[in-house]
C-alpha cells in the first residue's frame, strides 16, 4: 500500500474486466521514493478502453488509503 500523497504514474497494461466494464489497470510510479513500483487498480468511468489507456501517463492520488487516478 502507498502512503497519502500524489504519483506520477504510467499505464503499462490493461485488461477490460469483463464483469462490468471496469478496466484492471498495472501502473507504475516514475518518480520518488516509489519509483518503479507496480500498482494494480480497477478502474471505473474513465471512457477509454483498454488500448486506449494502455501507454497513458497520468496522477495517482492517494487520500486516507483510498486511490484514485486521472490519466491525461
């Protein structure tokens, strides 16, 4: 689990989840003390598809434990 705080992040696989269209999303951190790190996330919302959100940059934040991602 990451600590609170704001990521830079980068989509290098991702797989609709077939149950309801969610997407499983690998991240991984670019910079910081996480550097490196693969986050795994399913996702909701984001209008894209897989291929489209594959190679996309984006912030993952972190508030009390719970993440969230906007990818640009």
């Amino acid at each position: 689990m990451l600590p609170d705080g704001t990521f830079d992040v980068f989509v290098v696989d991702a797989a609709t989840d077939g149950r309801d269209g969610a997407l499983r999303l690998e991240l991984t951190i670019l910079s910081g003390e996480h550097k490196g790190e693969l986050v795994p996330m399913r996702v909701m919302g984001l209008g894209l598809d897989e291929l489209d959100a594959l190679g996309m940059p984006g912030t993952l934040t972190v508030q009390g434990g719970d993440p969230s991602l906007a990818l640009e």
